[in-house]
C-alpha cells in the first residue's frame, strides 16, 4: 500500500496570515498529485487555541495562525473536496498521532510500501513529519514530492530539502 501525506495545507499557510506565492503556486499541483494517487490519502491540520501566543511557538513565531475553528485553520476547500477521512490535527510540527496510525496500518492491517509527503511547510512542518515517519518506520521508503512543497522561503525549502536528502528521504 501507498500512502500520500498531506501536510497543512490550510487558509493561513497559503494565503493567510503566514501565506506565500509560494505556497499559493503549490495548490493545483497538491490537487493532480491527490486526484493522481494511487494509495490512501490523508491529510494533517496544524491546530491551535486561543492561548497560541502564550506557548513556546507563539513566542517564538508571534503569528496567530490556525486557531481551532477559525477560517485560517481550515484546509483550503478545493483540497479538503478530495480528502476522504478527517485531517489528523497537530498541535506542533510533528504529528506523533500519524505515526502512530501509519505504524498501527503497516503492522496490523497492510504492510506500507511508501510514504510520499507534500504541503507546507517545507521547512517546518513537512521536515518534521518526515523524520518522524522515518524514526516510526525506518524500513518504509519516505519521499517528499518538492514540486508540492513550499517552504517559509524558497531558500529555507531548498535546505530542508537537503536535510531530509542526508537523513536518507528521498526527494522527487
């Protein structure tokens, strides 16, 4: 089985209060790359409170983003139209809940042949899911599609693209 990963692509990371033209350009590609999947699709949602600002992210990245129930934390509609299940929400980077259900599928119900991340952000939140699987699944290839990715900037995407290359996730 195959598994494509969507990650956070919501109002405030594509044209919100964090948006790019980046992140913006990536949306129509994300959508072929779904309609085109052969393989589950699911989906992450960064997810916070109203206390957002009082935590460690808030105070390191003072933006109030995706605040639970507002329009920036929902995914953006013609993404959301192709998803199936429920985005699995994060309160962080990482999203310690999808590598628990990607292991639980791999040992339980169908061994994984692959796991193909895209969304935003490259450079925070992709990264982290991707080293996350690859602590959680060391043995199931990882790919991250860069062509429907977007990072912070277009040079933080380029690093974070030759991190996950050097923690052996390959990049197509």
């Amino acid at each position: 089985m195959n598994i494509l990963v969507v990650i956070d692509m919501q109002n405030d990371f594509i044209d919100g209060a964090l948006g790019t033209p980046e992140a913006v350009a990536i949306v129509p590609k994300v959508m072929v790359k779904m309609m085109n999947f052969d393989g589950l699709v699911l989906a992450t949602r960064d997810t916070h409170g109203e206390d957002y600002l009082e935590r460690q992210e808030g105070k390191k990245l003072p933006v109030v983003h995706c605040i639970k129930g507002t329009h920036g934390w929902e995914i953006k509609d013609e993404i959301q139209q192709l998803l199936i299940s429920q985005p699995i929400d994060k309160p962080t980077f990482g999203s310690e809940a999808l590598g628990k259900v990607l292991k639980d599928l791999n040992n339980d119900v169908e061994p994984i042949d692959s796991i193909t991340l895209v969304g935003l952000c490259t450079d925070i939140c992709v990264i982290s899911n991707a080293m996350l699987l690859k602590a959680f699944l060391p043995e199931v290839p990882i790919m991250v599609d860069a062509s429907c990715c977007a990072g912070v900037t277009p040079e933080s995407h380029e690093r974070a693209l030759e991190a996950m290359k050097a923690c052996q996730i390959e990049i197509i």
